[in-house]
C-alpha cells in the first residue's frame, strides 16, 4: 500500500512537473506569438512573393507590367523583407523624387529662355550690333549665376525654410528681421552663401538652380532695352550686382518669408503678397531696373528728331525675333507650372491649369497686339504680335497659379493691349528709347500680372491649405476679398518706389565709376567691332542705313 | 578707345574683390575680417581703376543733365514707397490701405514718369 502512495505521489510530481514545463514554455512562446508578422507585412510578403522572378524579367516586359514592383523597393533588413515603414519612406521619397525631378526640369526649360531672350533683342537690333547684343545675353547667364552663388540666393532663400514640397529645405534659416509695431518683417536670409555648410544640402541645390534661372531671366530683360549703346563692361557690372543684391531683395521680400509675404499674417492683408511665378519679382524687377538705366544711358543717336519726334530703327532679324517669341513661350512651361515646386501633393495637380492658363494669356495677348495694330495701322506688326505674346506670358506669370481660364484669357488680351499703349508711351511722352519693348513687355505688364492677382483670384487653388502661413485659398476683388487686392498694391508700390530707386541709384554710381555709354564713334560704328573685337555677320554685305539715322549720325560724328 | 585690357583687368579684380568680400562675411573671426578688408580694398580698387580708363574713351552722345534734378526724381519715386508704407499702419481699413496705396504708387510713377525724364531730357543731345 505505501509503495502504491508513492507510486501516485511520482506521478504526480511527474504531471504538474510537465504542466509547469508546458505553461512555462507558453508563457515563452507568447511574446514570440506578438512578433509575428502584422497582416500587413504578411500581405507585403505574399506580394514579395508574388513578384516577377529574374527569368521572367529577363524575358523582356513589352507591355510594361512587370517591371516596377515591390522588388524594387528597398528593405531595410533583407532576412526580414519589405515591410510597411519601408514602404512607407519609400512613399516619401517618391513624392520629394517626384518634385524634384519636376523642379529641376522645369528649371531647365527656363534656362533655354535664355536661348529666346537672345534671339529676339539681337533680331530687333541692327547688324552691327548683334554680336555685342548676343554676348550679352550669353555673359549675362554667367555675371548673374556668379553673383547669385557668392551672396544673392542667401539674400534671397537663406531664412526659406519650411517648404514641404522639396523636403523642408530646413537648412536655409534663419531669415534676418526686424520688429516693428509690435511685428516681425523678414528683411533677408542668412544663410547659403557659396552653398557651403548646411546647406550642402540636395533640396537647396534644386531650389539653388530654380531660383537662379529666374533670377537670370530678370537680368536679361535690361541687356534688350539699353542694347546698342550699353558698354559692355558697365553692363557685366550693373549685372553683377543686380544678381547679387536688386533681384535677391526683392525676391526674399516675396518668396523667401519677407515682410511682403508676412502681410496677410502681420496685417490681415489677404494671404500677403502673393506673386505665384514672377511677373513682379522677375518681370517688373527686370523691367523696372531696364527703364532706369535706360535713363541714364540715353537714347540710340538718330532716334528723336530735335522736335522729339521718333524715327523707327528697324531690327535686322524679324525670323530670329519670331523664334525667339516661340522659345520663350515653350520655356513659360517651365516658369509657371514649375512654380509650384512639385507634382506631387500639396494641390500640386494644379499644374495642367496653370499650364492652360499660360497658354491661353500668350494667345490672346498676342490677339490684342495684333488685333491692335492691324486696326490701327492697317497691317500687321510681326514684332509687336510677339511682344503682345509675351505681354501676355509675363502677365499671367503672377496670377497664373490662382485664376481659371477665363481670368486667364482677359488678363493675357489686356496684357496684348497695354503692351502696344505702354511702348508709345514710353517712346513719345517719356522719350525713353527702348528698341526691343522690354520696359513695357516686362515692366508695365509685370505690375499687371500683379495687380491681376488681386482681381481675378478665384479663391479654386488649395496649395497645401494656406498661403503664406495663411489659412485658405488667395482670393481676389472680383470674388469677394478687396484686401487680397491691397496686398498686390503694397507690392506694385515696393517695386516701382523702391526697387525702381535702388537700381537707379546703384546705376547712377556706375555712370560716375565706369560710365553707362559707349563713345559715338563706337556706336556709329556698331558695337560688334569695337567692343567684341568681330562681327556677327561678318560676310554679310549690308546696305546703308536709312537717311534720317545716316544724317544724325554724320551731325555727331562731325560734333 | 572701346573694350581694352584694362577694362578686363579691373572687372577681373572686380571680381576677386567681391569674392574674397563675401568669403569674408561667410567665415567671420578673425580671417573673416582680414577676408573682408582685403575683398572691399579689391572692390573698391576696381571702381577707381574703371574711373581712371574711363577718360581714356571718347565722348558719348549724351550731355551732362542737372544732377540735383535726378537725385530730386529718386527722392519722390522713394517717397511714394514712403506714403504706401505709412499708409498701412495709419488706418486699419482695407479701403484706407488701397487709398493710400493708390497715393502712394500716384506719387512714385509722378517721380519716374514725369521728374526722372525731364531731368534727363533737359540737356538731351538730340535737342540741339
């Protein structure tokens, strides 16, 4: 009997022996039970295994299914396989790719507009001024992408922190302020200068070429409107210091979180300043900074009569001109839609509108010159229908991000017009000689393409939810928002009084330094040979110019 | 005398000077400011230098106009700038901001359209 109890006893100790064995290898295995994969990974590895094999790829994909799946995205930790925060950042980088690679083309369609700028100020100058006029718009890509590297993008981007689209670009910062009234106003940024330091950075170099290629635009508007007489050594300078110091202001001030930007937030002025792709900060910069030197420089010899009456000069290229309108307006796709900094998220789909938007200004500002001149003159101007193209491109550069197509439409035809009134304007009441109508193409309807987006905004666009740091869609007079409207007026009173100022005062210190004018003798002989050493055509036989110039320029020579 | 080596040489040092001003701001310290001077030297080196060939051009078609007139015509196309500025902490009102910007922009193309070219078409060659 006692041999039975210790018999049970045993197999007792024996049984909650192995039940504690068994409960305790449970209680091992169940945090291993947590780690198994999630229904998610579980589904990534199904698709893992799904995925074409290298046979079936090397079979080639003609109808591209095949190519482009989970096996292309990296894994973290190749024993564990694609997982779902691997795909996530790979989402990520997607949309940053996606935005840069539109960035950066769209930058480069722009550069090519330098292409077109130098065609059509060369064809609208005289032979023997086209070589000197075609070296400035080559030099001027390389003074302004200089200066702009040494100083001008800090000035401009360094405190531009913050943009989504291209991954934060948070190494541009801070941006200097001031305080007043209680209020903080960005002045410039301070940081980026050489591209050095933290800002060795891939999102700043994609923001570094954008930003400079617009920049270069501007400086190339004043080589056309003070062509044929602009010594070639004042112009590298005057140049320079535009790309570093005019243009980077006036750009912080309304991209670069500048105190025009801050208005809606610091004075409830709509959603501040708002230009969406430069008709202010490149166009009428550029054409504001080309009317004040073209002050200085003075009129080609033989253009006003001592009457004040004007004599046309004829360029000598209309093809290069037509081209070069052609150019320009293939290179906007770049300047509009590229404006919104990315493809991807942030209402960035917007694009196709602001695409049709441009088109649709070019057509009918060339419509409203032409219509113009063919009813006012009886024929049609072949320059001033790609001057009313580009009246209009320029025009719709500001609103083009905020307007639909019928805004789009009545902007570019009013653009077409006022390009043909502001020309007459300038040559007979101000007596400013302008020969390729940068002041009024780049001037008159950058301040338009201004004031438009004060007017036409149709409060549709949604970038992202705000605008400069304000909730909501940029909304303009016509749709209910006068102090969107207010704003734009801030703005166009910055650019004509101040911007205007600097760029005349800056080059009236030239004018005393180096001098703004080539002597007579070289521009009757035509700049080709006496500033660039060549001709442009230099086997070309050209005919006597027109009397009335031959005449003017005998009275000088003999002077 | 037009384009010469000269002309090159100073926007050459032009140039330098600049870069060597900016590498100044950019390392500040000590080296920064050495950087600095020695850049505005070179900078301002090459203004003069490009003053002094200057002379050595012939005249232009251009006549000297009344100095006092230009400097006159920045001051108020400044001003109207000025006026737009003060005008957004005067009044609070959207309305009074447009006004006094309207003013404003009115008193900046008065300067640039109608003192600016007159100071410069005064003396114009073409009027003689």
């Amino acid at each position: 009997m006692k041999k039975i109890r210790s018999w049970c006893l045993g197999l007792c100790i024996l049984f909650f022996g192995l039940a504690g064995g068994v409960a305790l290898y449970a209680q091992g295995a169940a945090p291993a039970a947590a780690k198994a994969p999630s229904t998610a990974d579980a589904e990534l590895a199904a698709a893992a295994a799904k995925a074409p094999a290298t046979a079936d790829l090397a079979k080639g994909d003609p109808g591209g299914t095949i190519t482009g799946t989970i096996s292309d995205v990296p894994a973290a930790d190749s024993k564990v396989g694609v997982t779902l925060p691997d795909t996530a950042n790979q989402v990520g980088q997607n949309k940053i790719a996606i935005n840069f690679v539109w960035t950066l083309v769209t930058g480069f369609l722009v550069m090519f507009m330098q292409a077109g700028f130098a065609m059509v100020e060369s064809g609208l100058c005289r032979v023997k001024n086209a070589n000197h006029t075609y070296m400035m718009n080559f030099f001027v890509y390389t003074a302004g992408l200089f200066s702009y590297w040494l100083v001008g993008f800090a000035i401009q981007m360094g405190g531009a922190a913050g943009n989504g689209n291209l991954g934060g670009l948070q190494s541009l910062t801070p941006e200097h302020t001031f305080t007043l009234f209680g209020k903080t106003w960005g002045m410039f940024g301070g940081s980026g200068m050489f591209l050095s330091g933290h800002q060795y950075d891939v999102g700043v170099m994609v923001i570094f070429l954008f930003q400079m290629v617009f920049m270069d635009t501007a400086l190339t508007i004043v080589t056309g409107a003070c062509a044929e007489r602009w010594k070639f050594l004042t112009f590298a300078v005057s140049s320079s210091i535009m790309g570093a110091i005019t243009y980077p202001l006036y750009a912080n001030w309304a991209w670069g979180g500048g105190w025009l930007s801050q208005l809606g937030t610091n004075n409830q002025l709509g959603k501040g300043y708002c230009d969406f792709a430069g008709s202010g900060v490149v166009h009428a910069v550029g054409g504001l900074t080309a009317l004040a030197v073209c002050l200085i420089v003075g009129p080609r010899i033989g253009k006003f009569n001592r009457d004040g009456s004007s004599n046309p000069i004829i360029g000598h290229d209309i093809s290069a001109v037509l081209i070069g309108c052609f150019i320009l307006a293939f290179g906007w796709f770049g300047f509009n839609p590229g404006s919104t900094l990315g493809a991807s998220a942030a209402g960035n789909l917007r694009i196709g509108t602001i695409a049709v938007d441009t088109m649709l200004a070019g057509c009918t500002g060339t419509l409203g010159a032409m219509l113009f001149m063919w009813i006012k003159n009886g024929k049609v101007d072949a320059s001033m229908s790609g001057n009313g193209l580009l009246a209009g491109l320029v025009a719709i550069t500001a609103p083009s991000g905020f307007v639909s197509t019928v805004g789009a439409c009545i902007i570019g035809l009013i653009a077409g017009v006022l390009v043909v009134l502001s020309c007459s304007f300038v040559e007979n009441v101000m007596k400013v000689d302008d020969p390729v109508g940068a002041i009024s193409v780049h001037g008159t309807n950058g301040l338009w393409g201004v004031l438009s987006v004060g007017l036409f905004a149709d409060g549709t666009s949604n970038y992202g939810g705000s605008w400069n740091g304000v909730t909501g869609s940029v909304t303009g007079l016509f749709y209910g928002d006068a102090s969107q409207l207010a704003a734009q007026l801030v703005g166009i009173s910055t650019l004509i009084g101040f911007v205007f100022t600097l760029s005349f005062l800056i080059n009236l210190g030239l004018e005393f330094f180096v001098g703004q004018r080539v002597s007579v003798e070289t521009e009757i002989a035509g700049l080709d040979l006496p500033e660039m050493g060549q001709l442009g055509y230099p086997e070309f036989v050209f005919k006597p110019e027109p009397s009335v110039l031959l005449n003017a320029e005998k009275s000088y020579a003999v002077a | 005398m037009a384009a010469n080596k000269s002309q090159g040489s100073y926007y050459t040092l032009f140039l330098v000077g600049a870069t060597v001003l900016c590498a100044g701001i950019y390392l500040g310290g000590g080296m920064g400011k050495l950087l600095l001077l020695v850049g505005a030297i070179g900078f301002i080196a090459s203004l003069f230098g490009m003053l002094k060939v200057r002379s050595l051009e012939g005249p232009t078609a251009m006549k000297p106009g009344p100095g006092a007139m230009k400097l006159a015509g920045a001051a108020v196309v400044l001003l109207g700038w000025g006026i737009t500025l003060f005008g957004m902490h005067l009044t609070p009102s959207v309305g009074g901001r447009i006004i006094t910007a309207l003013v404003g922009i009115a008193v900046s193309l008065f300067g640039i359209v109608v003192v600016l070219p007159g100071a410069f078409n005064k003396n114009a060659v073409w009027k003689s």
